[in-house]
C-alpha cells in the first residue's frame, strides 16, 4: 500500500478530533494504524531527515483544515474541532479535499492572499489553482522542482565538461576530490599529471604529508552510451600495481558496463567507480562548477515562543 495523500488524510484527522482535544502526533499515530502502514512507510523521512513523510502529511491535512476553520489549535500540538467542523462530519462527507474546503470563504482568502503575496501575475495565480488538486504537499512540490533543477543543471555540468580541454577534465576531479575532504590538510595533497600520464594514472591525492597513503586517478571524458568496458578496469588496476598502490577512482561522464563493475568487484585492490551521473551530483553538492544562486528558508512556528 502507498502512503496517502495529505488530501486523503483530511477526513481522518477532521474525524480523531470529533471527541475533544486530541495531540497532532498521537493521530498521526493512530492513521497510521488505520491505514495498515508498514514500519517501512512509517519511518520514510523527508530529506531534511526531520520529519517522516507521513508525519508531514498528516500536519499539512491539519494546516488545511485549520485555514477552513474546521478545527482549531488549543496549545502546542494540540487542535480540536470547531462547530463548523462538526457541521461537516455531521453531513457525512464522502471526502474533504482542497476542492472541498473552497466552499469557505476562509479558505479562498487563504489561497487568494498565498498567490498574491507570492507576486503571481493573473495568469500564474489561474495556473497555480491547479495546485487545488495536486496531492502533494507544498513541501513535496518544492522539493519535487527542486530536483527538477538540480537534473537540469546536472546535465548542464556534464556538457559544459565535454566542451572544455582534456586537461582540463583531470583537474576537475582532483579538485574535486579535495573539496570532499580526500588529502585532509596537506598543502599541494591533489594534482594531475597531465597529457603525458603516468603509466595510465591521470591524477594523485597524498593522504598524507609524506604521500606514503595515496589514491591514484583514472579519467575518461565519454561521450553519452559510450560506456567503460572491463578491459579498462584491468588496465587501471595494472597501473595501480605498478605503483604498489591499493586503491584508485576511476572516474567518466559516461557510464560503467556490467562487465566493468563486476570486474571492479572482485580485483584485489580496491577500485571505485564513478558515472557521470554521480559525478554531476557531487560537483553540485560541493560547489564545483556551480555556486548558490538563491536561498530559500523554509519557516514553522516557533511553539516555545507561545507556550
């Protein structure tokens, strides 16, 4: 079974609180049950890592419903139904969604001042009604475009690597490598070596001041499709053995082939294998190639300042 919508929550959390006061968690707790979720499904966190997803789900419901005055906080947690919410259960809803809910004018002030707070034109506040039926949060749909723009920007790295220097590909990744903490704080720890190689090693990080642990660097600017082969990888590791080393990254903008994974696994010195997808990602999650454009804070109620 699939977690439910937050929509699908608002009727069970109008519901829980038709007998007085009840705490926000303890319902959580209790739809959980009701909807026979998993362990699995009641621990999924969101990405922040605070909150589990059905947590927020059922919170959301609970900030809806509270913008349509069916139900009410009382002190931290805590919400109970008002007389229009028990008008509602009384009438024996089938279902309350946001569609539901935009018979309160409460409500409709709600989105109205959302859209024109958020500076939509009209033609935006008209395509941001749409959102009445989505099923996902707020949270899930900005996290949603959010990802949408990192995908974007991750295949926007990648072509922008393709178009620059051979050269240039290997510097990125020592450096890249240092951004990740590799090299610690050993000056000049990271650097490539150039056209020339070094007996099919592009570049080195010293572990250590006196490079007794290092890390050697394979890197292979492809062309998307135009995959790594297991040939490759045995040839990597040859090179590691020549230079009596125990570990190296290789690391391409394309992809690994079966072959070449499994032939990583099982060689006695410890290769790491990075795609282009996973290269783009950690060049965003380290700034490399990208900076911060705009920052967004994400705020709730502060509930120590009103107890």
């Amino acid at each position: 079974m699939s977690l439910p919508d937050y929509q699908e929550l608002m009727l069970p959390v109008l519901s829980a609180a038709c007998h007085g006061e009840v705490r926000i968690g303890e319902v959580a707790e209790q739809l959980a049950k009701q909807f026979g979720l998993s362990p699995e499904e009641r621990t999924t966190l969101l990405p922040s890592g605070k909150q589990t997803v059905f947590s927020n789900r059922v919170h959301w419901a609970k900030t809806y419903l509270g913008k349509a005055g069916l139900i009410e906080s009382t002190r931290r947690g805590h919400f109970q139904i008002t007389r229009r919410g028990e008008q509602v259960i009384a009438s024996q809803p089938a279902r309350i969604d946001n569609t539901f809910l935009a018979q309160f004018e409460e409500f409709k002030r709600f989105k109205e001042r959302s859209a024109r707070e958020t500076g939509q034109s009209e033609a935006q506040q008209r395509a941001s009604s749409d959102l009445v039926t989505r099923t996902e949060t707020p949270d899930e749909i900005m996290r949603v475009a959010h990802r949408q723009i990192e995908v974007s920007l991750a295949q926007e790295l990648l072509d922008r690597i393709q178009a620059a220097p051979p050269d240039f590909f290997e510097r990125l990744i020592v450096r890249l490598l240092l951004s990740m903490g590799f090299g610690g704080s050993v000056a000049g720890a990271g650097r490539s070596l150039g056209r020339s190689g070094d007996d099919g090693v592009d570049g080195v990080i010293d572990q250590d001041a006196l490079g007794l642990d290092r890390v050697y660097v394979q890197a292979k600017r492809y062309a998307a499709g135009n995959n790594i082969g297991s040939s490759a990888i045995r040839d990597f590791f040859g090179s590691l053995d020549r230079h009596k080393a125990t570990k190296g990254l290789f690391v391409t903008t394309s992809a690994f082939s079966p072959s070449a994974k499994e032939t990583a696994e099982f060689l006695s010195k410890r290769i790491v294998l990075i795609n282009g997808e996973q290269l783009a990602e950690l060049m965003i999650r380290y700034n490399i190639g990208c900076r911060v454009e705009e920052t967004l804070h994400i705020k709730k109620v502060d509930e120590d300042f009103f107890d």
